[in-house]
C-alpha cells in the first residue's frame, strides 16, 4: 500500500514540476553568455510548492536525504492545494520511517 501512495505520488510530483534552482541558474548562465552586459539577478527566485516538491524527490534519488526531507518540509509550508498538501505530507511521512521498517514486500527493500 505504502509503495502505491508513493508512486502516485511521485506521479503527480513529476506531473507538475517546475524549473529547478539548477535549471534557472543554468537559463541566467546562458542569457549572461548571449548578452555579456546583462546583468546577473541579484538574488535566487524563491521556489514555489512545486518546484521545491520537485527537488525534494531529486535529492532522495540522488542520496541526500536529509535535503530532501528539508524540501518536503518547505513545499509542504508554502503548499496550498489541499490534494497536493496530502500528497506531500504522505511522501514526507513515507522517507521519515526507518528504511529497515518499510514494507519488506516492496521491490529493492534492502532488509529482502
């Protein structure tokens, strides 16, 4: 059940990402590249629910779980749809369990 809540989850997660910090500062990079008197933008755009929701599953793939949980904790204080409010809250639920807890039935459990 636990591996059903999270991909569903992840699918909507996946289904409404926003541009990351990376992908923004890579888009300035570019716009610096073309125009060499632009200007740099003083200051990173805070990211909104979605984007930090985003980069929470990004981190947690990537094996920065402490980061990850951070963002969830972030997407989940600016969230205001309240079906995404729950998705998040599940997920962040989900990766705040000891992994050793998780449901043994669920593909790549390491306790298997």
């Amino acid at each position: 059940m636990r591996a059903l809540i999270a991909a569903e989850v992840v699918v909507a997660l996946a289904a409404s990402a926003s541009p990351t910090a990376e992908h923004l500062s890579g888009t300035v990079a570019m716009e610096l590249e073309r125009d060499p008197n632009a200007k740099a933008p003083s200051a990173a755009p805070a990211l909104d629910s979605d984007a930090l929701g985003s980069r929470a599953l990004t981190r947690e793939l990537q094996g920065d779980h402490a980061g990850a949980l951070d963002d969830l904790r972030a997407a989940i204080a600016k969230e205001t749809d309240p079906e995404r409010l729950l998705g998040l809250r599940n997920l962040l639920l989900l990766l705040e369990n000891p992994r050793d807890q998780r449901d043994p039935d669920v593909r790549g459990d390491p306790t298997r």
